[in-house]
C-alpha cells in the first residue's frame, strides 16, 4: 500500500507558493490578514462641515495625504455621503444582488461613500454573490476583449499581420509595447496598419512612457490609453514620480484630444513597491478607484495587473481581484477586468480564474489577452495566449458564453496575415522607412512566433522608430500612403477610426466599435438583474483554510541570502569611500547598486553570484575603453531610478542600475526616467553572457555608438508566477534600507577570488 507521501502536489514543485503576509501587517501571525482585510485597514467613517469634506476613513482633514484630499475634494459627493454613509455594509451588499434594487441607485450610493465603506460593503459577498453582482453591475450590456500583440524582435512586419489576426478574432482593442523602449513609434505604426485590415472599429494602444505614449496618440496612431497608473498609497505615488494631480492632467490631455483612456491599478502595486502601510489590498485598490473617478476618466485597467502573480499568493486573493472590479464598475467606470498577467503555473488555477469573468461578461473580460505565442508577449504572458486561444473558444462554446471571440479559419488568417505584411511593407516603402524583402514577408506570414521569423530586428526596427519620430510622421501620411499605394479600404478603415477623435462619440463611458458603430453604456446599458445566494465561509474555516505548509516569508528569504554570504566575503569586497561625485571624464560609466546589494542579499533570482554579474558588467566596459565607478544608492531601490541617478553621475552620461535580484538598466541622462537605452527585466532568466553584453553596450553608449540591444530571450515561463512572492520579499528588504535624501556612496570594488 502507497505510503501517500507523493500523492499531493508541492506547491514548491511550481514555487508558485501562497505567501504569508503577517509581516506585512504585525508580528502577531494570528492577525487575520487575508487580500480582503488588515488590522490597519481604517474604519468607515466621513465628517461633513458646510459642503466640505473634514473627515475621511478616520482622518482628519489636517492630515489628509495627497490620496485622501484628492478623493475628499473629487470623488466624495457631499449630498449623498451622509445618506450613503449611514447605511449598514451588509445592507448595501445585499442591494447588490437585489434584482429589485436597480443599479442606477447603487451607483448613486456608492458616489458618496469612501474607499474604506466601498471595500466594507463588497467584502460581505462571497465569490459567486460578488460574480453575480459584477454581472449587475458593469455599464455596457455586450462583452468584449482586448489583445496584446507584441513579439521579441519588435518586428513590424510580424506586428502587422498579428494585429489583423487578432481584429479577425473580433478582438474589441489592440494593445502593444516594445522589448525595446524607443521602437514604440515603429510599433505602433505597424499594429495602426494592421487592426486597419479586415474591419475596422478595433482601438489600438501602445504602451510606452507616459509622455512618448501621449505624443504616439497626438500623432493618431493609437486611439486608446490605458497606462496611466495609480497607486493606493503617497510614498508609492512619490516614488513613482507623480501625484493623483499629474495623472488627471495627463488624462485631460488626452481627452482633450479625442483618445479614449483607462487609468490603471490593481492589487499587488504597492506591495510590490515596497509602500503597502500594511493596508489589505483591496482596502489600498478602493483608493485607486475612487481616484480615477474623481479625475473624471473613462474606465479603469484593474484586477490585479502586474500584481495579479502576487495577489495570487494571498489569502482570498482571487476573491479580491473580483471584488476589486466590481468596486470599479459599482462605480460607474468602464471596467478592462485584468486577466492579463499570468498569476500562476497551474492550469486548474487559470481556468478557475478566467470563469467568473466569462459567465458574468465584463467591457473587457482581459486587459490583454496575449493573441501571440507566450514567449513573444513583451508584457510577460498573459492568463492566456496563444497557446490557449482554442481552449478559450471552446470554453465560449461550454458556456455558450460570449467572452468576445470568434473562431477563425486557418485560410481566412493566412490571407488576411498576406495583406496586412503587404499592407505595411507598401507604406515603409512609400514614406522611405524600409524595404521588406520577399523572404521577410513570407517567412512572417507562415510563421507562429518570432522564432520563426527572417524578419526586422530590434536594431532594425529602432532605425525605422527613429526615423517616424524624427521626420513627424502622423497617421495622415499613414493613411495617405496606403490609399495611393492601392489599399483603399485599409485607408478607409484607419480614417474611420481616426474621425471618430473628431467626434468624440467614442469617449462615452464603456464605449467600443462594433459594425462601425458606437457600443457603450449610453445605447447598449446592461439591464441584467438576478438573484445568487450560497455557501459562505466562516472566519474560523477561512483561517483553517489558510493554513497550509511551505509558506514563504521574509526571515526564510533573508536565511536564504545568508547562506550566500560567506563565500561571496571571500570572492569580493565592498568598501564605502566616501560621497560620490559627478566626473568629467568622458570615459567614466557609473553602475548604481542597489541598497542591500552585496550587503543582505546576494545572488539574482536566477541564481547568479553578485560578485560574478559585478565582474562580468565592469570588465566589460573597461575592454570597451571605458572606465566603470560603482555607486551605492540608498534614496531609491527602483531600477529606473538607479540607472538615471546613475547616469548623472556618469562623466559620460551613461549609468547602469542594477537592484540584487538582478534586474538591471542601461541609462542616459538626458532621458525621462522610465524611457531607458536596455533594460533587463527577467532577472531570473539573465545569464551572466547577458550582463556582460549589458557593461559591453554601456561602453559602446559612451562612445555614442548604437549597438545591437541585448534582449534576454525568454521561453514563456510565468515569472510572476514562479518569482513575485520571493521578489516582493527581497525588494521589501531593499525598500526599508532606503532613506530620504541619503547621499549617493562611492564604492570601492575588490575581486577576490577566482572568475566562475
């Protein structure tokens, strides 16, 4: 007889492990923290004098932070709070999934209760009442889709034959982003052209920084934005370089000149930046709603996001990622529903969390479904890609439910994959960008992924990016092109889209195109109401479900590092000399480390010495001529912000960031923080070749070369999934070894030992 001890599934076997939060809120491991709830959540509560909002969720006005007097003064309507206010939360939760209370009312209410009141209500549902209510909820009747379409190589031919695909699959919206940040311009191009192809209505964005993005919408090329984040916290807004002001100026500007816009956040943000407050998750996302209302934007990205793999690993998590959506449409926003960020390995766990989106519907059930291959997803893949469109389709078929998408034949794709290559290579050729070959075109039209493709390279496509941005090409001269080069429908297609800027009409709230026209809560309202009632877990169940074995926390990571560290002291030394210094020799390149780097922690996520990746980055640039300075920064942890600080160091004005997990950054001075020259963002897959060919680039950036950016080839893997929990750990150990204003430190380097 089996002795059963292989008979369940580790979840260490995957490390896509439940993550133990106490830490994060007290000492005491019996708190109670779960996704939903925290001893530091504040309670409900609102103080109204003369029209003006005093008090907020037990904050007195005088001490209001940037979040509280934000939504005091723009989301709080002061009429209804008192009314909305008095009401009991489990009251209001039943209204919820009354189908005798009509939404309309419940959005009335929910304009004037505050984050805390809004998280206490939906925290009475369980997951079927709150997949119920969502379904009540949501302002446009008809679901829809978005799609990433992206690829390693930034390629525009394959790019444009991936965005039809994805429009011929009925996808409402397109999305792209780049491996490398300045081909956003090419990128964007070239999905313009393609999701003109076949039908047009879809809406296009691309993802790039802030204020690149908003000048790729100026141009026309992209009708959409939703990259504009929020965050539930003041530190993380400030460590993020921006304020809930600058985002609602930006969010103006937008409108202001036709483009549709979704704010996002999502469950996770803070934590993974270092700035919780100890705050449940959905306590700090009910902030981030509250603040895209009161900035008066279309609809939000949220449900998790780029935090989705680490909610995941929390009590409740899943629950919380619906509840967090439904917060966002009981609200009256228009609601992309996450669904894009892989949050786990494990195929019953992303089928489960793809289904109450799917049988309730939602504006857009992912905010980024990955149309391509998983390994070309540059957003790091999504719940599903490529690899599981045709389960998707058929779980559409199960339910008979509309997630929005509709099989396509195999000709069909090829055909319309023929035209849109043909399409985009007649407008480079035209406007003089580039001049695909044969081979190109037909090696793209054939192909998977990029692994398949003789296409553009990266380098290839920064020249054509380049060229866009310099000359001031617009979609007009898009547009233009292809109508004289013979396709005229496609330019019909691409005007189409581009006149709706002029009217506006696609600025209504949940708005998309279908059959050339206008779909949005105004013409197509969601009338659904329905009952739902069932099983509810008990907090003495809860808690008994919650404790399983081989969690993750903090001590156990730093007990990791710490088996590190004596052979890293025999293999280099770091030694502070004193503040560092801007030098004016030309030759001098500046590697930033982070703050607990060499001193708590170690080796990267994938397993790399320090010591070797520093080796490896400063003989590099000195065989590149260069002269590398290594700087300890104790003001930031974040690598955007290594690198630049870096940079400004640098005689050279090129600088490094490296945090000890290994994500690094190749940066300028002259550039916005986040528009970096390379970056490394899948730490746990870089090999040491790479970090090497990261100090050889930064030399060649010096000597004002452009070299051929080193992208890290990756095969699909879940990093979120495999990594998040670990990495929310480790940046949670450089965070509070940060200071305010602290000085950057000269540091001085000695190998040791011998080379690995």
């Amino acid at each position: 007889m089996s002795s059963g001890v292989n008979r369940w599934k580790r979840y260490a076997d995957w490390d896509d492990r439940p993550l133990r939060l106490d830490r994060f809120a007290a000492e005491d491991p019996a708190n109670g923290f779960s996704a939903f709830s925290s001893p530091a959540d504040p309670t409900p509560g609102i103080g109204i004098e003369n029209g003006r909002v005093i008090s907020l969720d037990g904050v007195l006005e005088r001490d209001f932070d940037m979040i509280d007097r934000f939504i005091a003064r723009h989301h709080i309507d002061v009429i209804i709070a008192p009314e909305a206010m008095a009401m009991d939360a489990r009251t209001v939760a039943r209204m919820l999934v009354d189908m005798n209370v009509p939404r309309e009312e419940l959005v009335r209410l929910a304009h004037g209760m505050t984050p805390a009141k809004l998280a206490e209500c939906v925290s009475q549902l369980n997951a079927l009442e709150i997949a119920f209510a969502y379904s009540k909820m949501r302002a446009r009747k008809t679901p829809g889709n978005q799609a990433h379409v992206t690829n390693a190589k930034d390629d525009p031919l394959q790019l444009a034959a991936d965005a039809a695909t994805a429009v011929a699959f009925g996808f409402d919206e397109v999305e792209t982003t780049m491996r490398v940040s300045r081909n956003a311009w090419s990128n964007a191009l070239a999905c313009a052209v393609g999701a003109s192809v076949g039908r047009w209505g879809t809406l296009f964005q691309c993802a790039s920084e802030e204020a690149e993005e908003l000048m790729i919408g100026m141009a026309g090329f992209t009708s959409y934005a939703e990259t504009v984040s929020v965050y539930g916290t003041e530190k993380t807004f400030i460590d993020g370089d921006d304020t809930p002001w600058s985002k609602a100026f930006l969010a103006a500007a937008y409108a202001s000149r036709g483009i549709k816009m979704r704010c996002t956040s999502g469950a996770g943000s803070e934590l993974l930046m270092g700035y919780h407050e100890a705050k449940s998750l959905l306590y700090l996302e009910a902030r981030c709603l509250c603040l895209q209302r009161g900035m008066g934007v279309q609809g939000t990205q949220n449900g998790g996001i780029d935090g989705a793999p680490l909610t995941a690993t929390v009590p409740g998590g899943f629950r919380e990622l619906m509840a967090e959506n439904l917060i966002a449409v009981w609200l009256d926003l228009e609601c992309a529903s996450g669904n894009d960020a892989r949050a786990t390995e494990s195929e019953i766990r992303v089928g489960a969390k793809i289904m109450p989106y799917l049988v309730a519907g939602s504006d857009l059930i992912c905010s980024g479904f990955g149309s391509i291959l998983k390994y070309d997803n540059s957003f790091n893949p999504s719940l599903f890609n490529g690899e599981e469109l045709e389960d998707y389709l058929v779980l559409q078929r199960d339910f008979e439910a509309d997630g929005g998408l509709t099989p396509l034949p195999e000709e069909r794709a090829l055909d319309i994959r023929r035209r849109a290559i043909d399409a985009l290579s007649a407008v480079f050729e035209e406007l003089g960008l580039a001049e695909p070959s044969e081979a190109m075109k037909q090696s793209v039209t054939v192909a998977s992924g990029s692994d398949d493709t003789q296409s553009f390279t990266p380098r290839d496509a920064a020249l054509i990016s380049d060229a866009i941005k310099a000359r001031g090409i617009t979609v007009i001269e898009v547009i233009k092109a292809l109508a004289r080069r013979g396709f005229g429908e496609e330019a019909e297609n691409l005007l189409n889209v581009v006149k709706l800027r002029l009217s506006g009409d696609y600025l209504q709230t949940s708005a998309m195109i279908r059959n050339g026209r206008i779909v949005s809560a105004v013409n197509d309202a969601n009338d659904y109401l329905g009952p739902g009632s069932g099983y509810r877990v008990s907090p003495e169940r809860r808690l008994e479900l919650n404790g399983i074995r081989d969690v993750l926390d903090q001590k156990e990571v730093l007990r990791s590092e710490a088996m590190h560290e004596r052979e890293e002291s025999t293999r280099v030394s770091y030694r502070s000399i004193g503040p560092a210094q801007v030098f004016g020799d030309a030759r001098d390149v500046v590697i930033g480390i982070s703050p607990a780097f060499g001193l708590k922690l170690f080796q990267t996520t994938a397993g790399h010495r320090l010591s070797d990746v520093l080796r490896a980055i400063t003989e590099a640039i000195r065989a590149g001529g260069m002269q590398p300075r290594v700087v300890r920064f104790r003001h930031t942890a974040d690598t955007s912000f290594l690198g630049l600080s870096a940079a400004r160091l640098a005689g050279s004005g090129i600088g490094i960031g490296i945090q000890a997990k290994g994500t690094a950054v190749i940066h300028q001075r002259d550039r916005l923080p986040h528009n970096n020259l390379e970056l490394f963002s899948n730490a746990p897959i870089t090999q040491l070749a790479h970090y090497r060919g990261l100090g050889a680039n930064a030399a060649a950036y010096a000597r004002s070369e452009m070299p051929e950016p080193v992208v890290v080839p990756q095969r699909g893997e879940a990093m979120g999934a495999r990594h998040h929990a670990r990495v929310a750990m480790i940046y949670a150990i450089e965070t509070a070894l940060t200071e305010e204003g602290a000085a950057p430190e000269l540091v001085d380097i000695r190998f040791t030992g011998a080379k690995s």
